[in-house]
C-alpha cells in the first residue's frame, strides 16, 4: 500500500455550476427525512469549518520548501474555497426551507475562533488533519457504496460526488504539512478526539433541529430506519470504524488507504474531455 501521496497528483479547484433545486426538497434524499438532514447537518458545518482549514494550513505555508506540496497546498485552498461557496448556497436553500441555519452554526462559529484565538497554531493544523481523515473516509465509502446516496435528488448527488472527489485528491495535503513542520503523533491523535465529539455532537445537532422542525422529531420509525441505515447489520457506518482507527497509528499516512483509481474514475464525470470547448 502507497504510505505518502502519490507522486505528481494534481490538485486543481473545479468551478461547477450545481444548480440546487430552489426551492430544495425537504426530503430530497428518497424523500426520507433522516438521510437527508443527517447530510443537510453535515453541510452546514462546511462553511465554517473549510474556512477554518485554509486558514490552520497558511500558517504553514511558508515554512514549506517541497516545490510538489506548495503547489497542492494551493489546490487545496481552491478546493476548500469553491466547497465553502457552495455549501453556503446549499445552507441558504436550508433557510429559505424553514431551518435555523444561523443558531446551527453559531456555537461552531464561537468554537473555531475561540480556538483560532487561544490555541497554538500546530494544533489548529492537527485538527484539520483529523477533520480531513472524517471526511476523507465518508468520501471513498461515498464513492464506492451506492447505499449512501440512493434514490437522492441528481443535483444533490452530483454536489456531494464532486465534494467527495475533491476531499479524495486533497485528504492528505494538511497531513503532509502536519508531518513536515511538527508530526506529533500524541497531538494528531488528541486532536482527533476531540474533532470526533465535536463532529458527532454538531452533527445529531442539526438533525434533530430540522427533524423537530419537521414534526418528526418524536417518530421512532424515523430514527429506526435512520440509525439501521447508519449502525446496522449492513449499516455505511460500520465499515468505516477499522479505517478510522487507523487515523492512531503512529506510521499512519492518509493514502495508506490507496483509492487513487476513485479519483480517476470520477475524475471523469467531472473534468471535460481534451480539446473539448
């Protein structure tokens, strides 16, 4: 398995016109409401927090001499920069739905700057190494394992494909930052810690907002189905819990979980054809 990133992978930012249906479906993934907000909930931390990212890896920045990860460390500030656009337009249509998408991101919006504010600038950086590691496995099982967005809305699928390519090609660019300029194990995995609770808290926050909202909030088939879906048997979740601990690893590196053929996969659907107009 490959234990640093591959040579020559190219990083560049995809400026995608994703017309979101307007008004957006309440229940746009299968018209069930527990997928879909589980996933509204997850974007409205994108903004805030990929603006958090950008800024932990500038801190950085200058102290980066490999010619090869200067020029990722900017694809991965476009990437991060046109995901936080989008995901803002994506929070916008939450709003116009009906959702207090404002009292969502108000407790994370204290949080990083708190910790912009108070903590060292190496942990910052670990914890986008650790927020980075979530998304990047959620984005390979995304891309592999059609459960995750079957008979969802196309427009949305297409949203969350192209955000799951991207956090593919760039999931290891602040990890390989992380190593240069620190590469504390016991710092990556404390951040990691901390990054899961608050993760999972934010996270089953915005759900339940938008399912109380709803008026689903108390119906147990709801949260049943929901949790049997993520948990079960045959749940997306379970699969990730072994690659996700490998995150502890003291030799860990991000593309030890070699998905490189996912990016040229659906490198395809979304990059145009050579000498196309």
């Amino acid at each position: 398995m490959a234990s640093t990133t591959p040579k020559g992978l190219a990083i560049r930012p995809r400026q995608l016109d994703f017309d979101l249906p307007q008004p957006m479906p309440r229940h746009w993934h299968g018209g069930d409401a527990f997928k879909s907000h589980l996933f509204d909930a997850m974007s409205m931390l994108f903004p805030d927090g990929e603006r958090f990212f950008i800024d932990s890896v500038r801190l950085f920045r200058d102290r980066i001499d490999d010619p090869l990860l200067k020029e990722q460390i900017r694809g991965f500030i476009g990437q991060e920069g046109h995901h936080s656009r989008e995901h803002l337009v994506y929070s916008q249509r939450l709003r116009d739905s009906g959702y207090d998408v404002d009292y969502l991101e108000r407790g994370l919006k204290r949080r990083l700057g708190f910790i912009q504010k108070h903590f060292p600038a190496r942990l910052q950086l670990a914890a986008t190494c650790a927020v980075e590691h979530l998304t990047a496995i959620m984005a390979n099982a995304l891309l592999t394992d059609p459960r995750w967005l079957e008979g969802s809305d196309p427009a949305m699928t297409r949203l969350w494909r192209w955000h799951a390519l991207e956090e593919t090609e760039h999931k290891a660019v602040a990890f390989d930052v992380f190593q240069t300029v620190c590469g504390s194990p016991w710092l990556r995995r404390r951040a990691m810690l901390q990054s899961t609770f608050f993760f999972t808290v934010d996270s089953l926050k915005g759900l339940i907002h938008m399912l109380k909202r709803d008026g689903l909030l108390w119906n147990w088939r709801v949260w049943r189905d929901g949790l049997r879906w993520l948990w079960g048997k045959d749940g997306i979740y379970r699969p990730l819990v072994r690659v996700y601990l490998d995150f502890y690893k003291a030799d860990f590196h991000p593309w030890q979980h070699d998905n490189l053929h996912l990016v040229e996969r659906y490198r395809r659907d979304f990059d145009p054809e050579p000498g196309s107009a």
